[in-house]
C-alpha cells in the first residue's frame, strides 16, 4: 500500500507562505480540548460544521485512535470525503446517502417504487444470467452500473431504500427463473444446463404479477 506524507506545511513555513497558522502533531484524544479547538479554528476550519463532525468521529471509530497522532492537513483531507450536512460522499460516484451506518441500517430496509427502467434492466440481467451462464453471475455483467443509474435518479434520501427494493426484485427475477429450471427438470442446479423452452412464457410483467408486499416490508414471490 502506498503511504502518502503532506509535507505541505514544512513547505510554507520555508518560503513563508502559509495561509493559517499550523497544527501538527495533535493527538485524536485531545480533538474536543477547546484549546485544540481554537487551534484548528485559526488553521482555517469550521470545528462546529456537521463535515468537521463527520469527520472527527469518522477518525475516532478506528480501534486505537484514543492515541493516535492527525494533523490539519489531515483532517481537511477526511472533511472533504463528506457533504456540508456530513454525508459521507461515494468518491466513485460522488453520490451521498449510499453508504450503510448505524442510524441509516434499519430504515433502508423499506419498500419505495422503481423505475420500470431499472426493473426491466436487472429483469433482463437476470434472464441473461440464467440463460446465458446457467443462473451464474458475470462480475462485469453491469449490475453495478443499473444499481448506480437508479442512486442518480433517486432523492438522497431514499438511496438506501431503492437499492434495497430494487435488489429484493432481483432476487424475486432469480426465484422466478429457479423454479422454471426446476420445474422442467428437478436436478437443476446453478452450473447445469437450463432445459430448452424451461422459460418459455415468462416475462417481467408475469413474475411482477405474482409478487407482494408482505408485512415485513420485503417482496414475496406466489409460485
């Protein structure tokens, strides 16, 4: 793994040039001590921002880091991996509200509509799993890209819950294609051949047709 050192603050005290005064060496422990405080507030950073907050409680999660050692570059380097309400930012994508934490666990385990869009897309990426590779998955089958698609079309908020939904379609498309294999021959399984005409008749409106909301807010499949 490559270690990068900022080396930017020796720089800008040889030539003068630093902007704020700097503070090196802080030790994690001491982040809530208001003299570190008034200390970070003059290098230039808002300590009561919800990024700043994010941020330092992001660095504090890691076992150890009571005594730990971070710097100013290092934390406005953490700060800029969250949004100005302190949602951690997907450098991928650059989407918030789609990573998994504690306060956003539960509530993302709810039913929210999708796009026909992207049902027909994971329906058709199924389908081509099964007949294609036998019901196996393709890592660069685009699935990644569908999932993404759908996070930029969704409000932040409900990124969680449309990713979720539309993974339980997912799996829904799967159990339809599973029972058909197995239906035309009881042996199947994932790897084998899928019998000739094994899917004949079925289509995403048919398996969508069959699904539910049950109480637990998941989709159930009638087969």
């Amino acid at each position: 793994m490559q270690i990068i050192n900022d080396y930017t603050y020796l720089f800008q005290n040889m030539v003068g040039t630093s902007k704020y005064p700097q503070v090196n060496d802080i030790k994690v422990s001491q982040l809530g001590s208001n003299a570190v405080k008034s200390k970070l507030v003059a290098a230039g950073i808002d300590v009561n921002s919800a990024q700043y907050k994010s941020a330092i409680k992001s660095m504090k999660s890691h076992p150890g880091s009571s005594g730990m050692l971070t710097n100013v570059q290092a934390i406005k380097n953490l700060m800029n991996t969250y949004d100005k309400n302190g949602d951690e930012i997907d450098p991928t994508t650059g989407l918030t509200g789609v990573f998994v934490t504690e306060e956003t666990a539960a509530k993302r385990r709810r039913i929210v509509n999708i796009p026909e869009s992207s049902r027909d897309e994971v329906y058709k990426l199924v389908r081509k799993n099964f007949e294609k590779n036998n019901g196996m998955t393709d890592e660069a089958d685009g699935k990644s890209e569908i999932f993404t698609n759908l996070q930029r079309k969704t409000n932040k908020n409900d990124r969680l819950a449309a990713t979720w939904t539309l993974s339980q379609y997912e799996q829904a498309y799967a159990k339809a294609f599973v029972s058909a294999a197995k239906n035309a021959d009881p042996n199947w399984n994932y790897g084998k051949p899928v019998p000739k005409g094994a899917f004949e008749g079925i289509t995403r409106e048919s398996i969508e047709a069959n699904m539910s909301k049950s109480t637990r807010g998941t989709i159930d499949l009638r087969l």
